[in-house]
C-alpha cells in the first residue's frame, strides 16, 4: 500500500478551513492527522467542519492549543507526523517551522514567509538542518492565467527581459477582521499582504534575480481615518496604506511596484506585466504582445489549458508531489527570503527616503 502522509496544523482558522482544506482532501495519500490553535474555538469549529463536511475525525488527543506540544509528542514519537501547514498570522510562522522542522517533518508556511529576512534565514537553515523540505504557500504562482504566463515567458517569446510592473491596488480594501492591521501580528500592511504575491510572481516570472536596491515610498494617508474607514482606527497599527517602489535586480531588470488597501483611485487594479526586446506579456487577462508580420500584435487566450485549476489546492498538490517524487521545493525559501528582503527594504526605503542596497 502506498505511504500515507500525516499532516499536523498550526493555524486552524480562516486559510486553513477555506483554502487549504479542499487541498489536503484531494490527496488521497494525505491525512488531516493533528491540529493545533492557541484558540480552543478555532480547533473545536476546525475539527467539527472536518466531521461534517469530509467524515475525518480528528481526535481530542490530537488538538493541542500548544502547537510547541504537539511537536513535542512527534519529537517523542507518540504522535506520527510527516508534514506540517503553518496558517498561522505573519509573526507566528517562523517559530512553528522551525518545530516541525525538529520534529523531523516537511513543512508548507503560509505567506509572507516571514516578518524579516533574519527569520526566513532561521527557516532556511532549520530545513537544511532538518534535511526536509520549506516551501512557502505563494497560491498566486498557481492561478490558471499565472502558470500559463510562466509557460510563455519560459518559452522566450519575450525575449531578454529588461522591465516589470507589478500593481495591486484597492481604493478601499482594508481587511478589519482577524490581525491584518495589526503591526505586531502582521509586520506590514498591503505591502505584506498584497505585494509579497504579485512580487512573488514577478520575480518568479523573471527567474528570481538577485535583488539590487529599492527605493520606495509608504504612506498611511487614509485608512487610520474614522472617517473612511468604519472600524476602530486605533487598531490600524502597520506602517502603511499605499506602497510604491522601483526595485533594481540583477541583469539591469527594474521592477515597477504599487500596492493599496486604500487609496483613491477610481477602481480595483492588479496587473504583472513584463516586458522584454522581443515581446511583452501581461497577466490580466493574459495577452503576448509582439510585433508581427510588420504590426505590434496582441495574441489573447482562448483556452488555457489550466483553466479549472484552484490555486491553492494546486500549490498543495505539487507540495506532496514534490516529497513523494523528491523533486525541488515549488516555492523555496531561498526565493521567498529574496522577496522579504525588497519587503524589509521598501519601509527602510520608505521611512529614510533614500535608496536602499540588498546584500
Ligand atoms: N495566500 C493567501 O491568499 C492568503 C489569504 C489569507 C491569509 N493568508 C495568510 O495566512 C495566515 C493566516 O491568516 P488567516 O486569514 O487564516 O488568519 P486567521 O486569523 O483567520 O487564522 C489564524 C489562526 O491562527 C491562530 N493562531 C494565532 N496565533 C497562534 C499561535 N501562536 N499558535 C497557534 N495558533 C495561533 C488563531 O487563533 C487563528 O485561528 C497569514 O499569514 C496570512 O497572511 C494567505
């Protein structure tokens, strides 16, 4: 019979039960095996929805409100566990990986891997350590339109890449529930909630070049109003509202950044375009443009051969794929410790005003 992979949660709550569920249910080799929450209400509504929506029963003596403990237990092998999915908020992964890590399981993180290079540097080594696998759940890689743009950039239809664009703006777009807007709990505000997943495609479109410099500016012009915004603007503690930064990478490449949770703006945008000295190719909806038969021409998709594809089922999927084959983690730490260093170097870049140099 084919191995079955245990699978112990840190984080029961909102991701976990709406977006990771459908996921680790889909792998028949995959058991929903332990839960961890600080909160006994997360557990009990996690563990309940598991009973009533797939039949999986997740004992009392596999619910832990100490996630420390239940690595413990694994540690001391009274508790079989193969991998781990940290869901918990943004200040809260690196120490749960790090755990697991010693408890000797393959762990999958939620993103933004951490809150600042030096932590994502811990999970890195830890996994070297451990000699298991990080990957770092960058859903937004595994959208149909995403990886259909990664199969045409990787075809060289555009040629030497040389600019980017990558922009997630929301007029109004605060997220008030949960610890979003908590500086303690989250870092940062849309920059560590929207910018890490359109930076992380674009840099993952580019081929993760190495980071130069950023020069960025943040501001907190409107969403700490009470005015505009409806929840208690005393709780509104990250940094920022509105990001915007030029980030240089290596191979003279120039990523062109926005990113709002509020900001006024007629509407929604969220666009990764990458541009190159044979063509360009946007993700929204994806189109190549090249010149062609003496015109600049726009091709569009008629059928994506991804299409149906749900993208964090899909980053799941290819997380046990890639243990059960020994193939390279989909989303390394490596990358993702690149992206959190832009992360850290937008708000110094932000706060001084001046350029900021990556090493
Ligand atoms: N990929 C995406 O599109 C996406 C979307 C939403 C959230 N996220 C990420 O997922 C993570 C969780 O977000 P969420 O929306 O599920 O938040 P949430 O508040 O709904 O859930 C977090 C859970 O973690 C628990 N928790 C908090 N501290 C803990 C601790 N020390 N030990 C154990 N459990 C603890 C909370 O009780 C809660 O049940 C965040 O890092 C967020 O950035 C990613």
């Amino acid at each position: 019979m084919a191995k079955t992979y245990k699978l112990g949660v840190v984080g029961t709550g909102g991701i976990f039960r709406g977006a990771h569920v459908p996921g680790w249910v889909a792998l028949p080799d995959v058991e929903i095996f332990a839960l961890a929450d600080i909160s006994e209400a997360a557990l009990k509504a996690c563990a309940d929805e598991l009973r009533a929506k797939h039949g999986i029963e997740v004992p009392a003596e596999r619910q832990y409100t100490d996630y420390r403990k239940m690595f413990r237990d694994a540690a001391a092998g009274k508790l079989p566990l193969d991998l781990v999915d940290v869901c918990t908020p943004n200040c809260y992964h690196m120490d749960p990986v790090v755990q697991a890590f010693k408890a000797g399981a393959h762990v999958i993180v939620e993103k933004p891997m951490a809150t600042s290079a030096r932590e994502a540097e811990k999970m890195i080594a830890a996994a070297e350590e451990a000699g298991k696998m990080l990957m770092i759940a960058q859903s937004f890689r595994f959208t149909p339109e995403a990886l259909l743009m990664k199969d045409i950039m990787d075809s060289g239809a555009v040629g030497r890449p040389y600019f980017a664009e990558a922009v997630m703006l929301r007029p109004r777009g605060v997220p008030a529930w949960g610890l979003f807007i908590d500086k303690k709990a989250s870092a940062g505000g849309p920059v560590y909630d929207l910018a890490v997943h359109i930076l992380d495609l674009t840099f993952h479109l580019l081929g993760f070049p190495q980071p130069l410099a950023v020069s960025a500016g943040t501001f907190l012009e409107i969403s700490n109003k009470p005015s505009v915004m409806k929840h208690d603007p005393k709780r509104y503690t990250v940094p920022e509202d509105f990001a915007v930064a030029t980030i240089r990478l290596e191979g003279g490449i120039v990523v062109d950044l926005k990113t709002s949770w509020a900001l006024n703006i007629p509407g929604h945008e969220s666009q990764v375009r990458v541009c190159g000295d044979k063509g360009g190719l946007q993700l929204n909806p994806v189109t190549l443009v090249r010149e062609e038969f003496g015109a600049l021409m726009n091709s569009t998709v008629q059928v994506n051969p991804y299409a149906g594809i749900a993208s964090h089922s899909e980053e799941i999927r290819r997380f046990v794929q890639a243990i059960r084959e020994g193939l390279p983690s989909p989303v390394p730490g490596e990358q993702a410790l690149k992206t959190q260093k832009v992360l850290d170097a937008i708000y110094k870049s932000g706060e001084t005003g001046r350029e900021v140099r990556i090493r």
